[in-house]
C-alpha cells in the first residue's frame, strides 16, 4: 500500500513522539526529559539489537519508533524503561519490542506501535506497524502487524510536510556499524496537565490513555489543528469522533470553545472498540480524571448509551462494562455543563386481540442524529408469518430494513419545532387496537405530541388522552400513523352553526354545547326562546313518547322533538364539551341529540358494551346497531337517512342490543389534511371492496311534487331475506298521500311488513329487487338514481315485470326515466342485465341499430331512431364483408322505424346460417355503428 | 264491524233539563291498542277555555318513530297553519258545541299491516256522559252508533289509512244569555 506524500506528513504529524537514535555515547549525553522542548531518544542498536535500558523517556506511551540496523536481521526482545513524570500520566514502563525479522542489506525501516497494554511496569506491544521509506526516501507502506519487509535497500529521507512538527528524519548507513535515527520533534502533547485547560476530561483505558475532552479559549468547536489531535493510535480503543467533519473524523484530543457550564452544555461523543485480541467477553474499563472546577455546580456526566448507564463525573472515577466480542464498539456521550435541550422520548405499545407490542421508541438525546445511529436507532426484525402484530417506525430509508423498534433523533426544541415520526402497525388480525402512548416530555412544557391517522385522517391530542384506538380488518395490512412532536394539537372547531332556525312544525333537536350550571332544564336552553307555545316530547323507549316542559331537565346527548307554534332562532348559552360524551342507548330506537358543536361523520362514533369497545363500522357489521339513521326534515315533514350529523339535531338511532352505549370525542370527528396525506393513503388497504358493500337510491317524483326514496344494494351482512339491521320497513304513510317507492317484500310480511325504505342483501346475488311505485295521482312519475357508489362494472337494468318490458337497459349509463303507472301501483325490478326475459321498449339512440330477434330465424327486424326525415338503407354484409343484401327503406319520418331482413341476398336467396353484419345508411352516408345479427337456421 | 264486548255498557242517554243546564266540562280517552303494536291514547271533548283550533289543551302529536307500523292521532278541523295536523289531544270550546249541539273529532288510523286487530278502549277521565252522548262512525260505515265509556270496541282495520270519526252530541238546548243559561256563560266564555 502506498500512500501519498501529504498523508505520511500527516501521520507524522499526529505523531506525538519524537525519537532520536544515537549511538550509545550519544545516548548517555543527553540530558533528562522534559514535557516540553525538544526530545531525543536514544535508541542503541547492538548488531541488529535495539538496546536501552535506563533511559528516562519523558514520552507518552502511545507511540513508538523502532529503528533497525542495516545489517540486521532482527529485533529481539528489546526493552525500554520509561520514566514518564507523574504529570504525564504514567510511570515507570517497560517497553517490550518483540523481534522482528527485518531480512538483510541496508534496511532503514522507522516504525511506529502501540502499547496493547500497560500493567502499570511493562507496555507490552501487540503489534508493531512498521512505516518505511523507499529509496527516494518516499514513504511507501506501512505495515500493521508483526512483520516487516524482507529487504528494503537505500537509505532514508524525509522533509517535513505542512502541517508536520517532524523537523527532520535521518537515516544512517549501515556503514556507521551503529545506525542512528534522529527524529527531532515537537514539545510532547501528551505530558497532561489539566490545569492548562478551562475544564477538562481525560479519558484512559489500557492501552490508550490521555485521550483528552477540554475547552480552551483559543479553541473553537470545529477542528484546530495544534489543539484538536487526530487520533492516529495504532490501536485506536478511544477515540472523539466527528462524523460531521470531512477529516480528521476521530481525535485523541477534542479541544471546544468556552461555555458557562450553569447555563448550556457541551458534549463529545467518543467510542471505545474493543481490542481485536483477547479473550471475550471482557471486562473493560474506563478511567477518568477531571479538572471541572469551573462545572462544579453542572453536571458533568459520561452516558453509555448501550448500556443504559450514566457516570457522573463529580463522584466516579471509573466506569467498566462487558464487551462480548472483539473489536466491538460502545458509544459513550461526555456531557458537561446544564444541557439545553435534554433528552425527550415517548413510547408507543400496541395491543390488539391478546398480542402486544411494547416499547416502540421515539424521541431525541444529543449524540443522535435525524438519520440511522446504530446505537441510538435499532432495527426490528420482519413478522412472523401469521397471527402477528408489530409496530415499528418506518424507515425504508435506512439501512437495516424498514422497520425500527427505536427512532431517536438529534435535539430540537419541540416547544417551537416539529418533527415527525413514521409509525406503522402491521398485523393480520381483526378488532380493535389500542396504541398506547407514553410521553416523557417533563423538560419540555407545552410540548406536543400528536398523531395522524392516515387511513382516516383523525388528528389526536396524545397529551390530552395518550391512547387511540382503530379497527385491524383482519387481513395482512399495515396501519399508518404519523407522530409528530411539536406539531399543532387539533383546535376544536368553533360552533358551526351558532344557532338553528327552528320552523313551524316539528323538529329533531339535541344540545350541542353543555349548558351552564343550574341552566339545565328545557326552559333555560330551547323552551323559553319560543315566542309563542311549543310541543316538545322525548322518547321513552318502550314507554313511547314523554311530553316535556321547560323544567325538563336533560342529560347530555338527549334528542327532542320540539314543535313551535311560531317559528323562531334558537341559540343556546354553554360550552363544548371537550371530553368525551357518552350517550346511553336503550334497546330499539333511541331519539339522540347530536352533543358536538360542529358537523361530523358517523365513523367519528365509538360505542362501547360490557368492556368492549367499536367502531361505529365494527357496529353495524356486527348487527349492535343500525346502519340507517334518520333525521327528520321539517320542510318535507318526512324522515330522512341521514349521512352526517349536524349540531343543533337529534336523530333516531336503533339498536338491536341492551347495554351499548355511544362515545362522541370531537376529536374522533376532526380530519384533517395533513401535508403529504393522500387520499390514496386515507383509503389504503381499509376499505371493504367496493363490490361487496353499495349502495344506490331510487328516487320517484310525481308531478303534483311530491318525491320519496328507496335504497337498495349489497352490504357485507346482508342476506337475500330480511335482515332486521339492514332492511328498514316504511314509515306509515302521512295523512297526505303523495307518491311513494318502496321495496316490495310480500314474503316477509310476518316480519314488518311488506313494505320497505331499504333492501340489502349480500353481494354477487342475482335476486333481484322489486320496488313498489305508489303514484299518488293518474299522472307520470319520474325515476332517478345514482351511481355513485356503485362497483365500476356493475350494472342493472329496470324491468317492469308486469308488462314483461325493460324500461331501462343500462342502469349505468342512464340515470332516470319516466313511468306511466296509470295511478295504480307499479311494480318495478331492478335487475341484473343478464336476466334477459322483456321486451325492450327504449328507443335507441340516433341511428343505433337494434335487432330483435337475435338470433333469428326466418326474420328479423332492424330498428333504429331518426332524427329527422330522409332516405335510409340498410346494408347486410357477410362475415368477410361481402354485401349480402340492401334493404332500401326509402324516405322515412323522423322518430323511430325499422325494417324487416329476412334472410336473403339480393337475389332472393336464403343465405345460410351464420354471422351477418347491418349497417345503415342515411342520406348515403353511413350513420351510427355496425350491428350483429346471427342466423340460424 | 264493531263488536262490543259482552260487557258493553250502553247507557241511554238521559235528557234532563236540569242538569243539561249546567255547562259540562267533558273529556274522552280513547286508547288505541292495536294487536301486537304499542298503543296510542286520544284525548278530546269539551273543555271550558278551550277554543276550537289550537289551544293550550291540545297536543300536537310528534311524528311517530321510524319504522312504525300503526299510528293514531285526531284530526284537528282547523289547524294552526305550519303544524301536521296530528293531534293527540284536541278539547273544544263548551259554547261551540252548546251552539251546535255536537262536535265531530276525525281519529286516523294509519297501519302498515292491514288486518290488525284493534281495540278502543273508551272513557271519561273528567266529566260526566249527562248530557252528552258519544257516537263513533267506523270507515266505510254511514251510521254513527253510539257508545257509553267505558266500553272496549273491537273492530279490524283493513286499509293502511282509516278514519273514524266521533261525535259528541250535546242534548241540551243552546245557552241563551238572554234567559238563565246566560248566569253561567262565564263558566265557558
């Protein structure tokens, strides 16, 4: 390997030890060692042994220079003494150069090694890397290592490179018998003395001592060069790093501006890796020596981040912890002074169906950074492949897969920042989770912690309830949320609207905000207003209706009909109610007051029954509750099935159960557009196909005005026969007859009726629904539907089974038609197209070709719309396009007509049975499209 | 057909002078109790302060719950405009029906199941039947027959949407205030 000219000068640099070698008599004429000032070393080599004994060596352990004879073949069993001052942080050593085969001829070799370890007499050296110069005195490898090269030939020169303290390195001949390397350095950095330093810490282990955390006036927090010391230990075990920087990324001394300790903090992030050799698991160690008199009333602390542990540095000295495998790196954060912005963190559990899934982790703490840090961040494993639940935070983008058990992100202060934390739950069970969150946010008043469901876009409040619940389908799906600290919490919308005009005549009320106290009773909150009398009721239950006055006291999420004589604006003193509102149901229908102050959906209902809690979905799948709810329309006078809920009503609800009750948190009916939520990702994966739950409305209109609805379709719980949940039998009509629809189920008169508001049955089903129009007059009534929410191929045709005759032969692509009943009723089926009996009676579209029988056989007849007068043809082509026949119809009227082909050509002879194409001509141009006619004979 | 139970009192009204002289305050109860549904109890008659449209006797019956089957209410011949014209309670004025000498309330009948079996339970919770007589018209029927609470009747309804009509006879002359009737015109006025 070689390396480039500025790098060796570097590695020179950081080198903190100066060797001379002279010769034995120059040796003993050097004088003692300083921590400051030139050093000289005086290696002896005796015939290839290095030799010195005695010395005092005023040198740090850390560094070594071995010089080899020309002419020898190896190195043995040399050994030093070194006196190294107390201030320098060791004593007496002995430094062990185990022998090297360095080959024959003029072998000039300097090499530098690391200590592996110190037993406080001896430093025992593991390796000896090995930094040589080729012939033009270039450095050309080094060597990590025991070994050395066989034969380097020439002689060695080296000038100092820009940053370098090395002066000069001059090699020797192997003429001289005593070769001498003379390195002439720089003061020692590692003579150590704490006081020099505002505040300091050093750090030492065995084999890497004085690595140096301290604050310096002349220092600043990037790198210094002269003060920051890159760590080029030959067996790096500690080492400050800065990943953030393009070089040097690791120091042995981190030199940071000053700070007041009482007031901020600074911190090194340092790593011990283990040694490479050994036996393991090994108990290491740490020792520490402090000059933090000006932190002595701010913590000074060093945390192991693996192990959980933090030493204050006020009180310890030392620290050991296990290592269980070589070369294994532990991260440590050296913390001086009164943190900004302390660690937050908050953990998220999930349960669902007797599986849990604890401890997610999300939060922040100095050391870590946005992106993946092995010892901050950790990575969660895939699920097992069934009957699984996992949360994790989602990551993709990191390294070890998606999924992480812990997100720890660098400090920001959530008081005035957010950021976000992807989580997703996965698992292939059904029922309802619970996401359990556990925020440590003590530092940080006023923080926030919220989350985003992205399946329905819901915005909660963790700090004001720290648990949420949602609804697993039970297939393999991931749940999204998104968490997010120091985001905007949810401002409950405002009253919308402040009041309600309530009109002549009855209307369904409920209390949107929770009155004052002692202004609880009907008179306070809706009677008094009236400036006339009013008719109010509640409803009872089984006991009926329960006229009420304005003493009625009243209970949150009541429902009243209140019915003025005058109509007035009716407003209301109190306020929202915040909390949770619970609404008690008794069995069948209950007249509820909406509580909230604001429109909502009714996915926003939670219920609850002995213990177990739903959604308002979970509800009406299991049969707990009706899927229709009705609200009245004062104008109409009629009930409606109502799609929202509005402030300021009251609705019927029924129930099929004793005991449920009914949660409303406003939160649970605030959505929300969160940026980079889609409605693909509000819809993932959570939805019930769309083809197994539809539904459509058939409205019928008669001319006097008056209208009524029926609504079929397919729901998931749905049967061909009754289902008392989903098949709601008709009101009595009003004392005003007006048109009415209705789905006609004669056989289940036993049940309710033979009369129904809606009909639902279960999906793919070929049943066909059959509808009642009750005209209230001998005038026509007009049908409409829509289609909204049908399946995308999903089609029906109207049949009139009665006239044996299809009224509308795409559901699809028509959306209403006139009926003729004749004032009497009219029944009409909804059918799939493929039923096929009737007749056709549409007219088609212009020029559209219909051909009816097909097949045929002798004839048949081709019909089509004009929609003006003119000359027409009609061409029949043969299967390969040959003109079989011309069916001259001449000039006829606007409107609809036809003409007859009876299976002929031009010559008056049958043609055979097959495929036969028609095509009209109008005017001589062709008009419209081909039609296919099949002939069998 | 109405079929009066066994225990059908009919009483013979008694035209007495001397106590259809005294203004009478009278209230009839009909419970409407149709087989198998919830029943629905009337209130009518003649009340002293009560007027002939909307009064503060009367009670305006609130749309029935989804998904009812039967329904019964009183028609009131002169609603209030804006309000349905179901009433659960409607007293008139003593003086219309001393003036008039009888009073006819509408009650309909709204049921989903035609065929039901219905019984009217029939009585006075204030007053006395002296000097009134109560007649019922049943749908489709032309005769009034008359009644004296308490009695139950029986009858089945076959259409969806009936009305029976009651009548209150006063068998009393007419108030005079010129003579001694016009003493207790305040009882009424």
């Amino acid at each position: 390997m070689s390396i480039p000219h500025r790098h060796f000068a570097r590695y020179f640099t950081v080198l903190t030890i100066f060797v001379a070698g002279l010769v034995s008599a120059q040796a003993s004429a050097q004088p003692g060692f300083s921590c400051e000032g030139e050093n000289l070393l005086a290696l002896v080599l005796d015939n290839g042994e290095i030799f010195a004994e005695g010395v005092p060596l005023n040198m740090p352990v850390v560094g070594h220079i071995y010089v080899l004879n020309p002419s020898a073949e190896s190195i043995r069993g040399v050994e030093f003494s070194l006196n190294v001052p107390a201030n320098c942080m060791a004593q007496s050593v002995t430094w062990d150069v185990q022998a090297v085969d360095v080959g024959s001829g003029n072998n000039h070799i300097v090499g530098f090694g690391t200590p592996v370890f110190s037993d406080g007499t001896h430093i025992h050296l593991g390796s000896v890397p090995i930094l040589y110069m080729d012939p033009d005195g270039d450095p050309a490898s080094i060597y990590l290592g025991p070994s050395v090269p066989s034969s380097i030939d020439g002689s060695m020169s080296y000038a100092q490179g820009e940053t370098s303290e090395l002066v000069s390195l001059q090699p020797v001949s192997g003429d001289l018998g005593l070769p001498v390397l003379r390195i002439n350095g720089a003061p020692l950095h590692y003579c150590l003395d704490l006081a020099d330093y505002d505040l300091g810490v050093v750090i030492s282990t065995p084999g890497d001592p004085f690595n140096l955390a301290a604050v310096l006036p002349e220092a600043t927090d990037g790198y210094d060069p002269g003060l920051d010391l890159p760590d080029t230990d030959e067996q790096v075990l500690i080492t400050f790093n800065h990943p953030e920087w393009s070089s040097p990324r690791q120091l042995k001394h981190d030199i940071r501006s000053p700070f007041d300790p009482e007031l901020s903090n600074k911190t090194w992030f340092f790593t011990y890796q283990a040694p490479a050799a050994g036996v393991y698991p090994a108990e290491l160690e740490l020792h520490f020596e402090t000059n933090l008199a000006v932190a002595a009333g701010a913590p000074a602390t060093v945390r192991d981040i693996r192990g959980n542990t933090t030493i204050d540095l006020h009180s310890q000295d030392g620290y050991t912890f296990i290592a269980t495998a070589p070369s294994q790196i532990r991260n440590f954060i050296l913390e001086v002074g009164t943190p900004a912005l302390p660690p937050l963190t908050f953990t998220v559990d999930v349960a669902l169906a007797g599986h849990t899934d604890q401890g997610n982790t999300g939060g922040f703490e100095v050391g870590a950074t946005d992106g993946f840090d092995a010892d901050f961040d950790l990575p969660q494993p895939a699920p097992q492949p069934e009957d699984f639940l996992v949360a994790s935070f989602d990551h993709p983008e990191w390294p070890l897969g998606d999924r992480y058990w812990r997100d720890i992100r660098a400090p920001f202060d959530p008081v005035e920042e957010e950021r976000t934390w992807p989580f997703v739950v996965e698992t292939d069970l059904d029922g309802l989770a619970t996401l359990n969150f556990t925020p440590d946010f003590a530092a940080y008043e006023g923080a926030t912690l919220v989350l985003h469901d992205l399946q329905n876009g819901r915005i909660v409040d963790l700090m004001a309830a720290p648990s949420y619940t949602f609804t697993a389908e039970g297939m393999e799906t991931i749940y999204e949320f998104i968490i997010s600290v120091g985001g905007d919490v949810p401002e409950p919308p405002p009253l919308e609207p402040e009041s309600r005009y309530l009109p002549v005549g009855w209307s369904m009320v409920g209390f949107p905000l929770q009155p004052p106290a002692g202004q609880d009773n009907l008179g306070d909150m809706i009677l008094d207003q009236s400036p006339d009398r009013a008719f109010m009721f509640r409803h009872a239950g089984n006991a009926g209706y329960e006229q009420v006055g304005t003493g009625t006291g009243t209970s949150v999420g009541d429902g009243f009909w209140i019915a003025p004589v005058t109509g007035y604006s009716w407003s209301m003193a109190g306020t929202p109610r915040l909390g949770s509102s619970t609404v008690d149901l008794g069995y069948g229908w209950n007249l509820v007051g909406y509580p909230l102050w604001f429109t909502g959906h009714f996915s926003g209902i939670q219920g609850s029954r002995y213990g177990s809690t739903y959604t308002w979905d979970e509800m009406v799948d299991q049969g707990l509750i009706s899927h229709v709810v009705w609200s009245y329309d004062p104008d109409s006078g009629s009930y409606l099935n109502a799609q929202e809920l509005e402030p300021w009503h009251g609705y019927w609800i029924r129930t099929a159960v004793y005991g449920l009750n009914l949660e409303f948190s406003w939160q649970n009916f605030t959505r929300g557009g969160r940026e980079g939520t889609t409605a693909a990702q509000l819809a993932a994966g959570r939805l019930v196909p769309p083809e197994l739950r539809w539904k459509t409305e058939l409205q019928v209109s008669g001319t006097d005005g008056g209208a009524d609805a029926v609504t079929v379709g397919v729901h998931p719980t749905g049967t061909p026969g009754f289902d008392p949940l989903l098949d709601l039998p008709r009101a009595p009509a009003g004392p005003d007859r007006q048109v009415r629809i209705s789905a006609h189920r004669p056989e289940w008169e036993d049940f309710a009726g033979t009369a129904y508001a809606t009909d639902f049955t279960r999906a793919g089903g070929k049943d066909p629904w059959n509808l009642l129009v009750e005209p209230a007059g001998d005038g026509p009534v007009t049908l409409t539907w829509e289609r909204q929410d049908w399946p995308a191929d999903l089609d029906f045709q109207l049949y009139l089974p009665e006239q044996n005759r299809v009224v509308v032969r795409s559901m699809a692509q028509q959306n209403s038609v006139v009926l003729e009943p004749a004032g009497q009723p009219l029944l009409v089926r909804v059918r799939t197209p493929d039923l096929m009996s009737g007749t056709e009676e549409m007219p088609p579209t212009d020029f559209a070709l219909r051909v009816r029988p097909n097949p045929f056989n002798p004839s048949a007849e081709i019909a089509f719309n004009l929609p003006q007068a003119g000359d027409v043809e009609v061409r029949i082509y043969s299967l390969r396009g040959e003109l079989v026949d011309v069916i001259a119809a001449g000039s006829l009227a606007a409107g609809r007509n036809h003409v007859t082909w009876h299976g002929r050509d031009r010559n008056g002879r049958d043609v055979p049975s097959g495929t036969y194409f028609a095509r009209l001509l109008f005017g001589g141009e062709v008009r419209g499209s081909v039609q296919k006619l099949m002939l069998v004979r | 057909m109405i079929r009066p139970r066994q225990s059908l009192l009919v009483l013979l009204p008694i035209l007495c002078l001397c106590t259809s002289a005294l203004a009478q305050e009278l209230g009839v109860r009909v419970i409407v109790q149709p087989k198998n549904y919830q029943a629905q109890t009337l209130f009518f008659g003649v009340r002293s302060g009560a007027l002939y449209g909307l009064d503060d006797f009367d009670l305006l019956a609130p749309p029935p719950e989804p998904e009812t089957t039967f329904d019964a209410y009183l028609r009131m011949p002169s609603p209030p405009p804006g309000l349905s014209n179901r009433w659960w309670v409607d007293y008139r004025t003593l003086q219309e029906l001393y003036r008039d000498r009888e009073e006819d309330w509408d009650m309909a009948l709204v049921n989903q199941t035609p065929g039901t079996t219905t019984e009217l339970h029939l009585d006075l919770p204030f007053g006395t039947l002296i000097p009134h007589q109560i007649f019922l018209r049943l749908p489709g029927e032309e005769e009034f027959v008359e009644f004296s609470p308490p009695v139950t009747i029986e009858f089945t309804v076959t259409d969806p949407n009936v009305t029976l009509t009651w009548k209150l006879l006063h068998a009393d002359e007419i108030p005079n205030e010129g003579q001694a009737w016009g003493l207790i015109k305040s009882l009424y006025r």
